[in-house]
C-alpha cells in the first residue's frame, strides 16, 4: 500500500471514529454528565473542519514533495 493511500484511509478512519465516538456519547449518556450537547455538536463541528484541512496537507505535500507534481 502506497503511504498516499495509507494517509487518506487513516484519515477517514479519523473522521469516522470521532464521529462515532460523539454518537456513541449522545445515546448513552442521557443524562450528559461526561459531555453537554454544546461540547458534542462542538467537538463534531470541530472534527468535520480539521479532517478536510488534514486531507489539503497530505494531498498538498505529494503533490510538490513526492515528485508527482
């Protein structure tokens, strides 16, 4: 597997287990003492900004520094 490859699937991994992790804490804990509904729709907002900006360094740095580009 090319590191390329690698980089981008640990990237969706990243994306989805944060998000299932949110989930997860949402159902089970009803009455929100480990997180509020502001930290876990702020974490998810947080989370679905970042990974997109990972994907633009990894795409960006084998674009000009793995002689692709």
């Amino acid at each position: 597997m090319k590191a390329k490859t690698f980089l981008h699937i640990l990237g969706w991994v990243i994306l989805g287990s944060w998000l299932i992790h949110f989930l997860a804490f949402y159902f089970i804990d009803s009455e929100r003492k480990v997180y509020s509904i502001e930290k876990i729709i702020e974490g998810v907002v947080f989370i679905v900004l970042v990974v997109p900006v990972y994907f633009s360094g990894v795409t960006l740095y084998y674009k000009f520094f793995d002689g692709e580009g």
